[in-house]
C-alpha cells in the first residue's frame, strides 16, 4: 500500500512540475499563480503544498529538473563516438533550439532579470555551478580532438552570458519574432561566426 502511494505522489509531482513549466514558459512567473497550476494538473492545493511550499520552490524544481535533463543530454552528446564534431555542433544548437523554441519573452523577464521576483539570484548562481561544470566537460573534449585547444571554455561562457542584457534590449529583440530567435542567432554567431555554414 506504501508503494501505491509513493507512485500516486510521484505522478502528482511530475504533474505539478510538468504544468508549472508548461505554465511558466508561456506566461512567465508573476502571471502564474498556484491556483492556476493545481487546476491545469489536476490536483489540490493540499498535495500542492505537501511538495511545494510556495511558488518559488515549485520554479526552483522545475528549473533545476531542465537543467539536470540537459546536462545529461549535452554529455551523452560530447560522448558519442559515432558523429563528426560538426555533427554534434549542430546536434548542440539543436538542442538550444529545442530548449528555448516554446519560451516566452515573459519567462525570461521573471526568471533572468527580474530582481523582484527573487529567482535571479538563485537562476545566477545554479547558472555558474552548471557552466562550470560544462567547462570541465569542454576541456575533456578539448582533450579528445572534439573541440580546439586554443580557446578558453571560459571566455566562452562568459560570452555566453551576455545574451541576458540583449534580451532587455528592445532595438535588438524588436529584429526578432521571438526571444528563441535571438538566442539562437547569438549560438550561431558564438559557434560559426559570420563564416557561411550548412
């Protein structure tokens, strides 16, 4: 009876997670609210609140679950031996792609740049533990022939990070149709270049 139980939580927990990153990319963080979430899963406040004790812990979750999945997902990447370098490069756009295709400008807003809301800083910091990591797993594949070895992963990453000022800057997200769009072309531009590629 114990496990039945279990499994019944744990399916109303990836409920609340999956409808809360469902709610939160669309409409962003301050639009969301509890309520919402437990209606859209199917479920009470009360089981709500026995994972979750407030909004921010639920966003905290579902942020550190998508950056758990893609972590794994850029590693087994790297790790295959059966494509090219330019086969994983555009494997690891693709993926930024897929990541960042159903993202509103509202959820960037709240999540990477709001001060008020209170995940930035919390967003900042996962952010270093997580690209820290990745530098490791670049400088391994440094070591391997996959990536060049004169550059610095952390330049790199750094560079990386300067796509949250761009997304405040309504000159350049008004030559977009979506905040995807731009992050996308900056992935390009930090990978290729303006060199003409397939």
């Amino acid at each position: 009876m114990e496990k039945v139980e279990e499994i019944a939580q744990n399916r109303h927990y990836l409920n609340l997670l999956n409808t809360a990153r469902e709610l939160f990319w669309k409409y962003g963080f301050k639009r969301v609210s509890i309520e919402e979430i437990c209606s859209k899963a199917g479920t009470s406040k009360m089981t709500f609140y026995r994972f979750f004790s407030n909004k921010i812990e639920i966003a905290k979750a579902v942020y550190e679950r998508e950056i758990s999945r893609s972590q794994i997902a850029f590693r087994n990447l790297l790790e295959a031996t059966d494509l090219t370098t330019a086969e994983k490069i555009r494997k690891m756009i693709q993926m930024k792609v897929d990541g960042t295709h159903d993202v509103s400008p509202e959820f960037l807003q709240d999540f990477y740049t709001n001060p008020d809301i209170g995940l930035k800083e919390y967003i900042e910091t996962e952010t270093w533990k997580v690209w820290n990591t990745v530098i490791d797993d670049f400088r391994k594949a440094q070591d391997k022939g996959i990536f060049r070895k004169d550059f610095k992963p952390e330049v790199f990453f750094r560079m990386a990070q300067q796509v949250l000022p761009l997304l405040n800057d309504k000159s350049i997200t008004g030559l977009y149709n979506s905040p995807a769009e731009l992050i996308i072309d900056v992935t390009n531009l930090m990978v290729y270049g303006i060199i003409p590629h397939d």
